[in-house]
C-alpha cells in the first residue's frame, strides 16, 4: 500500500509541470489570438462572446479554434487559426473559416464582401452589420 501512494506521489510530481505548461501555452495562445484580431480590425470583438473550443499543441505549432457569437443576435462563426511560436511568443500564421452563419471577411484586408460596398462607392451599399468602419475617401491613382 505505501508503495502504491509513493508511485502516485511521484507520477503527480513528474505530470504538475506538463499541466502547467500545457495551461501556459493555452493562455499564450488564446492572447496570441485576441491580440491578432485587435491588430486587425476585422471583428468588433466588442459585440462578440470569444469561445476558445480546442487548442492543440504539437511542438512550436498550433491550432486553435474559435467559435464567435454575436451577443444581440446569436448569430455564429467559427474558426480555425494556425500558429506557430518564435523565441516564445505565439504568432497567428493564417485563419480559416470552419463553419457559422456569419463569412469572415478576407485577412488580405480586401473586403470584397457581398452587399459591401467599396471604399468611395457611393451607390448606398451598406457595410454588413458588425463590420469595421472603411475609409470612404477614394485612394489617388499611382502615375505608371
């Protein structure tokens, strides 16, 4: 019997450090994300509830995914986000959309969404609902 609770005892003490590490790399992960979407402006994070549903670590890479919920309407839409750690930090590579009922708009910054209207459009278009304001001045033409 004292040999059964010394060997949890000591496989307790050689797992601890695995938990904490995997619970540091979770929570490193998840503000590597915010962090990400905040830079971006792509979302209004502040009319969404952030639901992390899995993170996998395998070595310097991970996956994530998200699922978004617009908090007046419940509509949803998830995603996948790869990472990739550099000297520490996590570091969102690319994202892809995984399913929902809202499409994330394009991560090159192109927001060529249906019903958008483009940046100087006039035509009374509206921007989809939870969309960033765009800059309506039209851009002057590069001389070739």
């Amino acid at each position: 019997m004292k040999k059964i609770v010394i060997a949890l005892a000591a496989a307790m003490l050689l797992f601890a450090p695995a938990c904490r590490k995997a619970a540091s790399d979770d929570e490193a992960i998840r503000a590597a994300i915010q962090q990400h979407l905040q830079k971006s402006g792509t979302l209004n994070l502040a009319a969404m509830d952030t639901q992390f549903q899995q993170i996998t670590v395998d070595g310097d890479h991970a996956q994530a995914q998200v699922l978004f919920r617009t908090k007046q309407e419940g509509a949803t839409m998830q995603m996948t986000y790869a990472l990739e750690r550099h000297g520490g930090e996590w570091t969102v590579l690319k994202s892809n959309p995984t399913g929902g009922q809202v499409a994330h708009p394009p991560m090159d910054g192109s927001h060529g969404a249906p019903g958008a209207a483009a940046p100087g459009d006039s035509s009374g278009a509206e921007l989809p609902h939870l969309h960033p304001p765009t800059d309506t001045a039209p851009k002057p033409a590069k001389p070739r």
